[in-house]
C-alpha cells in the first residue's frame, strides 16, 4: 500500500522483492494524478 499525499511512501508490503517494490514505486509515481483522479473520483459523493 502507497500513500499518495505529500510525499509517495510505502505504508506496507507482504512477500515483496526489494525489485518488486522499486518497480512498484516507480508505476505509482508514473501514475501519481491518474490514482489520485481515480481514488477523488470513486469516493466523491
């Protein structure tokens, strides 16, 4: 699990490769406005 707010961090992770972790890391940050639109989106109203 990310954390999206302020800075990008790690909250969590379960059976992860420190590889697995980057990559995952460099995807969020990639994608940062585009899961912050679909989280603000999904949750409004």
């Amino acid at each position: 699990m990310f954390w999206l707010e302020s800075a990008i961090e790690l909250d969590q992770h379960v059976g992860l490769s420190q590889r697995e972790i980057h990559e995952a890391l460099r995807l969020v940050e990639e994608h940062r406005d585009d899961i912050r639109n679909a989280w603000n989106t999904h949750f409004s109203g």
